[in-house]
C-alpha cells in the first residue's frame, strides 16, 4: 500500500517553512506515473539536457540501436524500466542483482537479455516486483558532481516550491536525515511564476562545480516551464549531475502528472503503462471505483473513504486483516456494485467479505441489489458479511433476506467486523 514514499517526503518538506496560504480549494489528487525514458524525452522536448538515450523492447533491435546512436561508446548505461525506485538496489527473480548496470559495448545485448521478460523486485515494488518489458540504453557520462532539485506542490502556500540540495544520488530520505542544513526551498507564486532571482537562489543551493550562472538558471526555468505546462504534480531529478565538460544535465527523472488534467494532456496521458499497475485497480478504474490492494484476507466494500478506513482500522482491531480498500462512492448503480464483487474475488487472498455501508445519497436498495446480482454472477463461494444503514435500508435488508442466499447480516460496524472475522475462521 505504501507508494511513492519519496514523493510524500518531498510534501511534508515543502511544507516546512513556507508562506501563508494563499485561498485555495483542496480536492483529491492522482498522479500519472511515467517511465524513465518518456520522461527523458519529454524533458529534452523543454530544452533540458538530458544522456543520449534509446529504449528497446527485445534484444533484436540492439545491434540497430548501437549503430545508429551510439556508433562512438564503449561502454553505456543499460537500465530496467519499471514505475518503482530503487531499480539499482533491486533483484530480479532470476536472480540478477540489480536494475541499473554499466556495460562494455559488446555486453549490452546479454544484459539487456537478463533483464527483458524478467521480474525486478525492489523496496518500492513489494514481494510481487514489476514486470521489465523494456530497457534503456544511455550514454555513460562523465560525471564530477551530483546534486538533488525537485518540484513538489506546496499546500501551505497553495502553489509549486523548489527544492534543491548540493548532495544528490541517493533517496531525498537519507538526504533529509544526513544533509538537512543543505536542502532549501525555495516556493513560487503561481500567478507571477518564477523569476532570474528563485532561479538563480536555487542554482546557489546546488553549488555546482563548473556550470556557470546563467546556464544553471536557464535549466532551471525550463524545469518549472516542463512543470506548469504538462501539470505536474512533481518533478524530481536526482541526481541532477554536473559533466566535466560544465554542463548541468537531468542524469535522472521522476515525473507526475496530475490526473484531472488528463483531457488536455492526452499525449502524455497515453504513455500510460498498466502492465505495471495492479491489475485490479486498473479495472476498478475503468468502472469509477477506487480499489488499492492491500494483503489481507477479508475484502472490503464500504461507500466513502473515512468509512473505508474505519471499516480497515475495525476490522484489525477485532483480529482481522483488510484485504483490499474499495470505494463505490455515493452514486455508485448496481452494475457498478457487480463489477466490484468481481474485483474482489479476483483476489485469491480474500476469504471473507464485508460490506459496509452507509446510505446518504448512496441507496441501501441499490446496495442490496447489486450485492445480490453480484453474488449470483461470480458465483460466491466466501463468507458474506453486510452491514447497511441510512436511506431506503429497510428496503435492502428485504432484498437481501428474500434473496434466498446466505448472507450474515450486522447491526453496526464493530458486529460486522466480529462477524467477519469469525466467519473467516470457520
């Protein structure tokens, strides 16, 4: 369940020391997630420098590659694409360690082979890992210095922050807990956006070695022009690296975008990758539910997230484990009561379910319904716990009591989750 850690490292340290609050409303907030070599391409399509890079699928389209694009390297960076960080630390369930290898030219091929097909499993992926359905190929570059910028959304001050380090390389985590004196941020009125002088304070932060100035600024605008026009919600470089020859360059990228903006961003939107989702929650998109898989044993069905998370949290406390959080919202129709069952099932962890709900403008009659077609449909072979309250629930615990199916029904919230619990064990 735990994503992303970095990204809420980057907020709470945005958070710290920032400006008043500008008016603002808050509402929920999703990011795309895009591979490292989209967001090289992107990036270089706003003028910042990015390693020469090519991405491949197979191992057949190497050799082309290396002689169209890198005709004069010895050696180049060959690295597994997946949507987790920590690619270099990783194992692959073949039991090649690490993500991320520096190879002579004429092992680019074997290695690429390695990774292609296989599984990478790193802090971020979870035990399952992530699928490598492609590799990217990069220039090894000649690196003096490496430092840390990044680009998070700022809710104090209700706008975007920078921040940057002089150390860079490794996770913002260590970097909080090792150099907290050499991170600054620097925030932005959205309204005015950024000026030479955040720029240039910014560039001061990272202390370069040999990038001039005006160079460092330049990168830097065009950091937060990538930033405002595609609507991030972060933008992370690390390391942003310093060449020998002087020149700042995105070494590498983590970049964000914010879902609701998805009907003006449809290129970038396309480059989604759901082979690297969990498959549940990509089809609990598809139908308007929100499902994040957890590794429980009791599946969850409740209307709203605070009741979502009460139901996770009881259901704990009386011994049990949540295997999932779903929420159908509170216009959710029967069809979209089905296709959660399905969902649920899917998880061959699952054991028991429990259905929680709450009628506001969510009807316990369509509930009832729903729940009733659903486990006709899927064929239900667990325990089924419901709980309804709220409106028209006179009407749902009739549908349910004459549905002629076995259902275990609750008077409250802590009933449900004993009942749950104990049909699990039976």
């Amino acid at each position: 369940m735990v994503r992303h850690v970095a990204s809420r490292l980057l907020a709470r340290l945005a958070a710290r020391s920032s400006p008043a609050p500008l008016p603002c409303l808050h509402q929920q907030s999703r990011s795309l997630n895009i591979h490292e070599y989209q967001g090289a391409a992107l990036m270089s399509k706003f003028g910042v420098n990015v390693p020469k890079g090519a991405v491949v699928s197979s191992t057949s389209e190497i050799a082309k590659v290396l002689e169209e694009q890198f005709l004069d390297d010895t050696e180049l960076v060959v690295k597994s694409q997946v949507l987790a960080g920590g690619r270099g630390l990783g194992t692959f369930k073949n039991g090649l360690k690490g993500g991320v290898h520096i190879v002579k030219r004429d092992q680019v091929e074997e290695m690429a082979g390695k990774m292609l097909g296989q599984v990478l499993v790193t802090k971020q992926t979870g035990a399952e890992g992530k699928p490598v359905n492609q590799v990217f190929l990069c220039e090894k570059l000649n690196l003096i210095n490496e430092m840390y910028f990044a680009i998070a959304l700022d809710r104090a001050s209700a706008g975007p922050v920078m921040i940057a380090c002089a150390k860079g390389g490794t996770s913002i985590e260590d970097l909080a807990e090792k150099y907290p004196d050499q991170i600054i941020k620097v925030p932005i009125n959205i309204n005015k956006g950024i000026s030479d002088e955040e720029a240039e304070k910014v560039v001061k932060g990272l202390a370069p070695k040999k990038v001039d100035m005006q160079q460092g600024i330049d990168q830097i605008k065009k950091f937060y022009k990538l930033f405002t026009e595609t609507d991030c919600t972060q933008v992370e470089i690390n390391p942003l690296a310093e060449t020998s020859t002087g020149v700042m360059m995105a070494a590498d990228a983590k970049l964000n975008f914010d879902d609701n903006a998805a009907f003006r961003q449809k290129e970038i939107f396309a480059m989604r990758d759901t082979t690297q989702e969990d498959p549940r929650e990509v089809a609990a998109g598809k139908v308007d539910l929100n499902y994040i898989g957890l590794d429980g044993e009791i599946g969850c069905m409740v209307n709203g997230a605070g009741l979502a998370m009460a139901t996770m949290d009881i259901i704990k406390l009386s011994g049990g484990t949540p295997a999932n959080f779903l929420d159908v919202g509170g216009n959710a129709t029967e069809q979209q009561v089905v296709e959660a069952f399905k969902i649920l099932t899917s998880d061959t962890r699952v054991k028991a379910i429990l259905v929680n709900i709450f009628g506001g403008i969510m009807k316990c009659d369509v509930i009832a319904a729903g729940i009733v077609a659903a486990a006709k449909q899927v064929n239900l072979k667990v325990p089924l716990v419901v709980r309804l309250e709220g409106t028209n629930v006179d009407v749902g615990k009739t549908i349910l009591k004459e549905s002629g199916m076995t259902i275990i029904t609750a008077d409250d919230l802590d009933d449900a989750a004993k009942k749950a619990v104990k049909a699990l064990k039976q």
